[in-house]
C-alpha cells in the first residue's frame, strides 16, 4: 500500500508542477502566461489527505481528477506542437494518479466477513 500511496503523490505533485508550467512558461494560451495556470489550485486541496493516507481522500479526488484527464483529451485534439505533447503527459499523469488512487481505496476498504 506505501507504493501506491507514493505513485498517488508523486503523479499529483507531478501534475501540479505540469499545470503550472504548462500555463505560466512552457506553451501557456497567451505570452508571459495565463490565468488558467489556477487550474492548479483544485489539485492541491487533495495533498493533505493523500500524505495522510485518507482512504475518503483518495475516493474523492480519484473523481476530480477525470476533469484533467477530460482536458488532456480536448488539448491533445485540439492544440499543436509542444501544447499537444503537454496533453499527452497530462493525460497520462491523470490516468496514473486515477489508478493509484482507486487502487489504494480498494485495498483499504473495510473486509465484509458473511
């Protein structure tokens, strides 16, 4: 369970780091950077619980986490050259972190005994 509480953060932080950089330096929507680097923020509230090791944490933010997913998919049709290889590693930041997460609450679940 400690490998999957790890691949948990380290996508999330990983994925923090991706939207910050993305909009702000590497290919953000407008020169000298953008707004939309606050999609970052949503992905912080999480941080606490996942160090934690909350299992309602993981739950919760295994849901919030599609939005990014949703947005990889419509950048990585929609934009071009290095914003489109950002997508991509968007994309799959999301789906490791989705898989972490959801892992970790299966394994940490309440046993039912019949």
């Amino acid at each position: 369970m400690k490998a999957l509480r790890l691949a948990a953060l380290a996508a999330l932080a990983a994925l923090i780091v991706l939207c910050l950089a993305w909009e702000l330096w590497l290919a953000p929507l407008r020169p000298g950077g953008s707004l939309v680097a606050l999609k970052a923020l949503p992905l912080a509230l999480p941080l606490a619980g996942i160090l934690a090791g909350r299992r309602y944490t993981y739950q919760w933010s295994s849901l919030l986490i599609l939005a990014y997913f949703a947005e990889g998919a419509t950048r990585a049709w929609s934009d071009a050259g290095l914003s489109r290889l950002l997508a991509w590693l968007e994309i799959a930041l999301s789906i490791a972190f989705f898989a972490a997460a959801v892992s970790y609450a299966r394994a940490t679940q309440a046993r039912r005994h019949p």
